[in-house]
C-alpha cells in the first residue's frame, strides 16, 4: 500500500476517485496489511515490532510495506504514532477513536467471514460445477 496521495492518479481511476472520495479511505481500511494492523490494534497499543510479529502469525509482512500501512493510517487519523524521546527510540501505536471504530466495523466483517466461509466454498463448488456442466452442454 502506499500513500496514494502522493501518487499521481490519471484516467478512470482519478475520476472515479474524485466522484467518490470515500474509496480511498476504503481502500486503507480494506488493505491485506490494514485489515490486521486495525484489528491487532484492538487489543492494545503496541510497538512497531511487536506489531509485526503478530502480522507475521497470518502472513509475511515487510517492515517497508508495514511501515507505509501505518503512515498511511495515521494520515487518515486511525493510527496515532507515539514516539518517545528515550534511547533508544521507543515509538508505539495505538488507534484513535476514529480508528476503534473502523476497527470494530472490520473486525465485525473478519468474524462473518470466517463464520460464513463454509457457505461460500459450498456456492463455490455449486457453481464451479455448474459452469462446467454449462460449457461441457455448449
């Protein structure tokens, strides 16, 4: 992810991104590595490597891409950056209220995923099976 601002946006994409302004802002939330820094978050704040570590318990993130995430979230003002004047540096993360409610929502959408995704393989399969039926007729 990066911080798309800084990036220059043309075509479809900036005018969709101009008619709704909101995507971005979905597109943060919504990321592989912003979905698990929200949602770790919950729990508490927590240092830069020590929120790391518990990505890394789901999937491999780098500290490039984890540490344009934050940024990110930050900008946003769903993550609040503390960074202490202590050596050495101790800088942690927590949510804002902005972000705890973001969070939540997502943590919310997370749960009914994994509730639900017994369902979804099967509709999956139904229609994996009914494609090929469709394309063995044709």
């Amino acid at each position: 992810m990066t911080v798309s601002s800084r990036r220059t946006r043309t075509g479809p994409e900036a005018e969709a991104q101009a008619l709704c302004p909101y995507r971005l802002v979905l597109e943060h939330v919504t990321s592989r590595w912003g979905v698990l820094v929200l949602i770790e978050l919950l729990e508490g704040s927590r240092r830069f490597s020590e929120l790391r570590r518990a990505i890394d318990e789901v999937g491999r993130v780098s500290e490039k891409m984890l540490t344009q995430t934050l940024q990110t979230l930050e900008r946003d003002g769903l993550v609040h950056r503390d960074a202490k004047p202590v050596i050495p540096p101790r800088v942690d993360y927590s949510l804002t209220g902005l972000g705890r409610e973001a969070a939540e929502q997502v943590r919310t959408l997370a749960r009914w995923t994994h509730d639900r995704l017994g369902e979804v393989e099967k509709a999956r399969q139904a229609y994996d099976e009914a494609r090929e039926q469709r394309s063995r007729a044709s």
